[in-house]
C-alpha cells in the first residue's frame, strides 16, 4: 500500500493581544501569502508560546475548482 503523501506546512509566530487581534493577524497573513505565491493555506496546529505569542501551523491546500 503506498504511503500518504506529507502536507507541505508554513509556520508562523505571532505575537498579539487578544483573541481578535490573532484572528485578524491570520487572516492577513494567509490573503498576503496566497497573493504573493498563489497558494491557500488552511490551520493545521497552533501551539502557544507563552503569554500573547503562538506559532500557526499551516498546510498548504489546493484551491477550489472554478465554477463557470
């Protein structure tokens, strides 16, 4: 049986202040990132870094198809 292929991640730490901030702090990264090099990320792990830092796990997914 072959093996399940390896997501390709992105990693990125934040620093913020609230819930809100690090909502809107993802949110930019991942439309900057899918601008610049044309890929969608979706969260796949977050991990805390103590007091108001965190690092987000993202994997790269295919886009939607196009509907015409």
């Amino acid at each position: 049986m072959p093996k399940k292929a390896q997501p390709e991640l992105v990693d990125r730490d934040f620093t913020f202040a609230s819930d809100r901030e690090l909502d809107a702090l993802i949110a930019t990264f991942r439309s900057e990132h899918e601008a610049a090099t044309g890929q969608r990320l979706a969260m796949h792990a977050r991990r805390s870094l103590g007091a108001g830092k965190v690092r987000v796990t993202f994997r790269v997914v295919e886009a939607p198809a196009k509907r015409r």
